[in-house]
C-alpha cells in the first residue's frame, strides 16, 4: 500500500485510486508540467529530448508559480490535450 500525503492544509484525508499507467507512451500525448521550481526545466528539457527521440508526442506547461495549485483554466487545458502528465520537481 502506498500512502501519499498532500501539503495542502486538508482537513480530513481524501482517498482515491490510482489510475492505470499506460503500457506504452507511443500513441499518446505526454504532457511535462513545470512547476516553476528552479531548475525544473532542465529535467523537462532533458526529459522532452528523449521522449521525442523516442517519437513520443509532447506538449509542455507551466504553473505561474510554485506557491499555488496550477491555476483552473491550466487543469483544464492539460486535461483536453495530453494523455499522461509528468510534473517537474527540482531544486
């Protein structure tokens, strides 16, 4: 069992599945999420280099800040154009 513990000042502790990963990136739409910690980006880039070598299809977002949760409008738009979504954390 793996228990995963979110810094969000919840009240009570939610509980939920985790979703399938993929058999395969190929044919799917990878998306990188920077969430604008220093040097994030170049984990991302280094990530995007090689998925694409690979003929992965990639599309790149950023959160304006580290501080808060990626805004709605952001959720929603990764939600609409990528299959599987990996976040960059660095210092």
């Amino acid at each position: 069992m793996t228990v995963i513990l979110d810094p969000t000042a919840e009240q009570s502790a939610s509980s939920r599945p985790r979703l399938a990963r993929p058999e395969q990136l190929q044919g799917l739409t990878v998306g990188l999420l920077d969430i604008s910690k220093p040097r994030g980006d170049v984990f991302l880039d280094r990530l995007e280099s090689l998925l694409t070598q690979r003929g992965v299809a990639v599309r790149r977002y950023m959160k304006p800040t580290v501080a808060k949760p990626a805004p709605v409008p952001l959720r929603h738009q990764i939600v609409g154009e990528v299959n599987v979504v990996i976040e960059g954390l660095a210092d």
